[in-house]
DNA sequence: GTCTATAACGAGATAGAC
DNA sequence: GTCTATCTCGTTATAGAC
C-alpha cells in the first residue's frame, strides 16, 4: 500500500512537471512511463485515463497552493507583504521553465474534458476569493487604499500574475518576472 | 495564382482559428481540412510541414497586428487613449473564445520548433518597443507619470493584458475582460 | 493545385500472465 | 502492481495520378 500511494505520488511529480513544461496536450504516458522506468500499462493501472490523471494533478495542485496560501495567512502580516507572498509563490513555479498547473491548462481549457475543466475554473475562484480576502483586510486596517470591487482587482492581479509567467518562461532569466511581478504589485498598493 | 493566394490564405483563416482556439498541439491538418473541404495532401503543398504553417501564421499575425499599432499612431492621442485602444485589440481577439495567438503559443512554447520560438518572441519584443513609445512619449507630453524604465513597465502592461485573456477566455462573459484590462491600464495612468 | 492511397509512427487504452 | 502484447485510432508526411 505504501507502495502504490509512492507509485502514484511519482507519477503524479512526473506529469506535474511535463504538463507545466508542455501542456496536457504535449504529453503523453509514454514520457511520464520512461522517466519512471515502468511501462505505461503501469500508468494506466494507478491513472485509468489521462482525464483521471489530469484531474489528479489538478486537486494536488490546488490542496498545495491552499497550503501555502494558509501559511501566508498564519503570519499576521500586513496586506502588501501577503500580496508580495503570493507573487513569490509564482515566481517559485517558474523557476525550472514551468508555467503555473492551472495557467498552462487555462490555455488548453478548450480541449479538456469537462471534469478538469471545472477543477482549473474551481482553482482560479479559490485564488480570487483569497486575494478579495486580502485586499478587503487591507482596506479595513488602512494598510491598503482602491476603488472598485475587491474581487474585480483580485481577478486583475491573478491575471497579472498569470501573464507574467506566461510572458517571462522563455527567457532564463528569473529576474524579469520578479520585475514584472513587483512592478503590478506597486501599482495596487 | 489568385486561387494559391486565396486557397492559402484560407488555410491560414482556419488554421489561426483552431491555433487559438485549441492550440499549436491541440488542432490537426484534418481539422483544417475538413472545415475546408479539402484533402490533408492540398494542405501539405500550401505549407509542406506543420511547421512552415506555424511559422507563416505568426508573421501575419504579427503584421497585422502591427498594422493595427500603426492605426492607432496615426491618430494623435494621449497615451491613455492609445493603451485603452490597445487594449481593446486584446479584447477583440476574446470575442469568439480565442486566445491571443502569440499567448497560446507562449504556453506551448517548449514543445515549438525552433523557428516558431523565435517568432514568437520577436512578436512580443515589438509590442513591448511599441508601448514603451507610448508610455515615453506619454510622459515627455506631460500625460502620463510613472517610475521605473519604460521597458519594464511595458512589458507589465504586455503581459498582464495576456493574463486577462488567459483568465477570461472560459468565461462566457467579454465584460470580464474589460473590467479586468481597464482596471490594469487605470493602475498605470 | 488537388486528388487517392499509403507509409511510418505515436497516441490512449485493454487483456491477461506473472 | 507490474509486465508483455496488442488493438485501434489519429497524426504528420510523401508518392504519384489527374
């Protein structure tokens, strides 16, 4: 049991990587099979179809980031430097090529099944409440000053944040999404 | 001759079409073909690999979108205005649930051929030197006030529209977009 | 310039032995 | 749980007739 539950949790290290790097679409069992050094029968025993795989690594991905977020929130820190958190997260998952899980998915959207169509929509809605979260508790304790819905710019600085990765992963030069990055957070705060 | 123009530039509708919507991985020649008329084997004539297609679908695609930044230079504005109608050439892409071209393939971008990498890059680099006009000229005129190099802010400009069109395209709803895109070109002015 | 036919390969997936 | 073997289908691409 320890077995499968590690057999799974590598599969899913192994496609995680290869569907950041090269999309659901650029992937296959085949890859994930030999870089495991198993056969994709293998695969297919832990993961039926490559929906359920894609599915799988979309909650995986989704309980991971709710972590962090949650351990953003355990410090009791002012509004700004939860948001500069939350830009590292992203900067985090650039760092070897990869494109946030969910972004590179958003661009496939189209030609997912519907299940991991709804885990990707599901994933950007926690995210957006979290930073609505954020920047209505930066508001209420002066830290922070907007106009408009705070969902309306949560949604802006997810998209932001998005974009930036997505425009920065072909260069190798981390420090061009940081500026990116920290310049669309000065703009808010 | 006229029908090799028409023919190919038909093929080049359909297949801009299907890239933006499913992506460079996510659409075949028989998709092509089919919506056509016509046999896989005339697409090959047209554009001998998949390849060749990529390629010539973003140079007309970058021209006209250069054509479109030269519209909006012709007309003398403030910088505001021309970021707003920049902006909203982001926004007529979303209309039939595309993504940007050059987005989309910025998230495919380690599984593209080589050539196709590089045009891609190019895409981005002049709209990047385009905004950076703007926002200089913007700011010698007394219009615009912003800190940091041109180029930096640019490319925050450039990629947090991309974000937008990221985000948005699942969404039924093109107001999503354009809340979230003049709530980022606000941040600026 | 478009067709038919086909090659050559890789994809997702299943059956059944071990 | 993992294997070998295989199926079926879709993919890019080419040869050669019309």
């Amino acid at each position: 049991m320890a077995d499968q539950i590690d057999t799974s949790a590598r599969i899913l290290d192994a496609a995680e990587r290869l569907v950041q790097l090269r999309g659901f679409n650029g992937f296959s069992y085949a890859d994930v099979a030999a870089e495991l050094g198993v056969t994709k029968a293998s695969l297919h025993y832990h993961f039926p179809s490559k929906s359920d795989l894609g599915e799988a690594l979309i909650v995986r991905y989704g309980e991971r980031f709710g972590a962090a977020l949650e351990a953003i929130d355990a410090a009791p820190s002012e509004a700004q430097e939860k948001l500069l958190a939350y830009a590292d997260l992203y900067a985090n998952v650039l760092e070897d090529h990869r494109m946030c899980l969910c972004g590179m998915l958003a661009a496939e959207y189209k030609t997912l099944p519907e299940p991991m169509q709804r885990a990707v929509l599901a994933f950007f809605e926690r995210n957006e409440i979290w930073l609505a979260g954020v920047l209505e508790q930066g508001e209420s304790r002066g830290d922070l000053h907007f106009t408009g819905s705070s969902q309306d710019l949560a949604r802006a600085i997810l998209s932001a944040l998005e974009g930036a990765l997505l425009t920065s992963r072909p260069y190798d030069d981390p420090a061009r999404f940081q500026t990116t990055a920290r310049r669309l957070i000065a703009m808010v705060a």
